[in-house]
C-alpha cells in the first residue's frame, strides 16, 4: 500500500533520543566552554603587594614603555601563560651585600663574637684574601654596602644576575682603593679617606653601568695581617710617641719664645721708661739752671752762699749726729778727735718685786 507523498513521516523513538541527547550535550558543551573562558579570564586577574612592583612579559617583551612597564600595588590583570609572564620585583626594602675578595678566613660564629681565627704563620692561596697597598704591603679589606632598588626595571631586565655585577663591582672598587693609599694610612691614618675612596669608585661605577640602584650607608673594615699586626701595632706606638714628643717640644718652645718675648719686651718698655724720665729729669735740671743763671750772674758770692745753705739743710736733715764748732780765731791748727765705734747705751733693768 503507498503512503501519500505529502502525509507526515512518523519520527523513529531511537531518533529523537539521539537528537535530545545531542541537544543535551550541546548545551553542555558551551556551558564547559564558557566556564572555562570565565576560569581563563579570572586566571589573569593577580595582585601587586604593598612592597613590590611588577612587570608584565608579553612573549618576552615587557609591556609598556617607560614608568609605564611599572605595576603600582593593587589588582591587574594579564593574560595567562604562555602568552604573559608576571615579574614580582621588591622594592622600599633595603639589601646588603658583602665583599667577596680581600678578608681572611672566618666563620659566622666568630664573627658573632667579635673574635679573630689564629694566626697560622703565613696566607694560604685560595683561602686567605688580601689586597696590595701603594707601598707593596699586605692587608685585610671587607666591605659590606646596602643598597635600595631605584629603577626596577634596569635592575631587573638589563642584567642576568644584578646581585653577582654588584659584588664583582664592590671588589674592584676596594682593589681600587687599595692601591691609592700606604698600609698605615688604610688601616690607622686615614680610614675615613680609605672609605671615601671605595665609595667614590662604587658610585661611579653605578652611574656609569646604569645598575638602577641607590646607595645607603655602608661600612669598610681595613686590618693589617694577623701574623705582623704586633708590628703594625709597634710601628704606630712609635710614630704616636714621636708625634707626643714633638708636640710637647713644640709646646715648650712656644712657651720659652712667649716668655723670652715678654721679657724683652719689659726691658724695652723699661729701657725707654727710663729713658723719658731721665730725659725729663736733664730737662728739668736745664729749666732749674737756665731760670737761675740771670740770679748767679747779678751776685754769684750769693747765690753760691744760698746753694750751699741749701745743700747743707738737706745734708743735715739725713744726719744722725751734728756738731758745730766754734770759729776757730787765727790761723792755728785745729784738732779734731771722734771716736767712731762709740760704747752702745747700756739697757738698765728695772727690777719688779715678785709678790
């Protein structure tokens, strides 16, 4: 029997169940699918601490230019890997780094106590580091500089190993400083010059590599070598006595000179205070005789009676004893007899009744 052309087809059971679960897993399917872009979208999405900034490698190559490579602290997001690659870099903290040439051998527990290793009679090659002075002398140097990170891309991205550069530039640097100065003046006559000298160099070498770092206080030790420091220390003792000597000579010599200079000048002053007064003195006799010539001229009889008169009242007024003598009539000799050591008065006591 034909069925009319037009009439409708009877849908098989198997097949519908077959359309319904392809449907279903359809339906599945995008929903993995947009879960999964969802994960991978979320999976971009990180976070930039406080004390660190990041870089975002897109195949390589840091995304942005300048500062704006840099990722301030906060929420960003990139695509996932392999097509992006996160780069945390620390920043606001401060690093220490030491030097790896120049110091003797020790260990972290001597070093907490403050103690040296014992002196083992020479430097052994390989284990004892040491630096040649100007004066071809052996001595001990360490440096240990701190530093900040001042461009994090520089520091990070222009060099493989930014910690290792910096170490083999704080080398060269106490290498050069060495060289600049005698054995006693790095280790007792001019530390704080020896120290300049290393930080000199070092900044230097910082500007002029572009490392991107900042320098923060740092400390340079300078010994002389344990074997010889009893030399080293005697050679000091000597110079510091020499100096105290030539300071106390010094001084002495200035306190003589001083002194030698007052008194000389005291004669001076003396000499010429003398001078004035006998100066004034002659002028003041010249005036006296000058005003009295006219008296002498009119009756020299009399004035020299009136000087006389006058020279014998001074005269008299300084004498103990004064006798006068008569005028003696005619031209007979006159005899006059003093006893000079005359007795001394004799003390009378007068006696007291005792009761």
């Amino acid at each position: 029997m034909n069925t009319p052309h037009n009439a409708p087809s009877v849908e098989d059971p198997g097949s519908r169940a077959l359309s319904d679960a392809l449907r279903s897993s359809f339906r599945i399917l995008k929903f993995i699918m947009l879960l999964v872009a969802i994960i991978v979208l979320c999976s971009g999405i990180f976070t930039v601490q406080p004390n660190e900034v990041a870089v975002v490698l897109r195949f390589g190559k840091p995304v942005g230019v300048g500062k704006d490579q840099l990722l301030k602290p906060g929420l960003h997001w990139a695509f996932p890997n392999p097509i992006d690659e996160i780069v945390r870099i620390p920043v606001g903290q401060s690093y220490s780094l030491s030097s790896s040439i120049g110091w003797y051998p020790t260990s972290p527990a001597l070093d907490a106590l403050g103690q040296e290793p014992r002196p083992h009679g020479s430097l052994t090659p390989g284990v004892d580091g040491y630096t040649l002075t100007a004066d071809g002398n052996i001595i001990h140097a360490r440096a240990t500089m701190k530093y900040r990170i001042a461009d994090p891309a520089l520091y990070t991205f222009h060099f493989k190993d930014a910690t290792n550069l910096l170490q083999n530039v704080l080398n060269n640097a106490l290498l050069d400083a060495s060289v600049q100065f005698n054995a006693d003046a790095a280790i007792y006559r001019d530390k704080i010059g020896f120290k300049d000298a290393v930080l000199a160099r070092l900044q230097t070498a910082i500007e002029d590599d572009h490392l991107g770092i900042e320098l923060d206080p740092f400390d340079v030790q300078v010994v002389a070598p344990l074997d010889v420091r009893a030399a080293f220390e005697a050679v000091l003792a000597a110079e510091q006595e020499r100096s105290q000597k030539i300071n106390e000579a010094q001084a002495y010599a200035s306190q003589v000179t001083l002194k030698a200079v007052g008194e000389a000048q005291a004669i001076v002053s003396g000499g010429i205070s003398a001078s004035n007064q006998l100066v004034l003195s002659v002028g003041a006799e010249a005036k006296s005789f000058n005003d009295q010539l006219p008296q002498f001229e009119r009756n020299p009889p009399l004035f020299a009676r009136r000087v006389l008169d006058q020279t014998l009242a001074s005269v008299m007024a300084g004498a103990q004893d004064k006798f006068l003598l008569p005028p003696h009539p005619g031209n007979l000799p006159r005899e006059i007899r003093l006893q000079l050591n005359r007795e001394p008065p004799t003390m009378v006591q007068t006696s007291t009744n005792q009761p």
